[in-house]
C-alpha cells in the first residue's frame, strides 16, 4: 500500500494498482507496508480507469 501526495491510498495487487475510497485518513507508518482488508463482499465496488 502506498499514499499520494493527497492522501489518497493505492493498493499494489500483483502489479495491478487498486485505489482506494477511504473513509477515514489512514494512520501514520502504513505506507509501504503489508495490510489486511476486511470488508463485506457486498459492499465492494469496483470501477475501471485509466491514468
């Protein structure tokens, strides 16, 4: 996982990038590192686009 400039956080999923809607900013020392999503299966969406 890593964070832009604008505190948006990116999610590297075998070198496919997944952005993420956060609902709160993340905490401080979790870019870089190893994380564990637990979230509803309906509440995923997923949305392609290009940058």
């Amino acid at each position: 996982m890593s964070l832009t400039e604008d505190g948006a956080a990116l999610l590297d999923l075998d070198g496919t990038t997944i952005l993420l809607d956060l609902a709160d900013q993340l905490p401080e020392g979790v870019a870089g590192t190893w994380v564990e999503l637990f979230i509803e299966r309906e509440k995923i969406a997923l949305y392609p686009y290009e940058l």
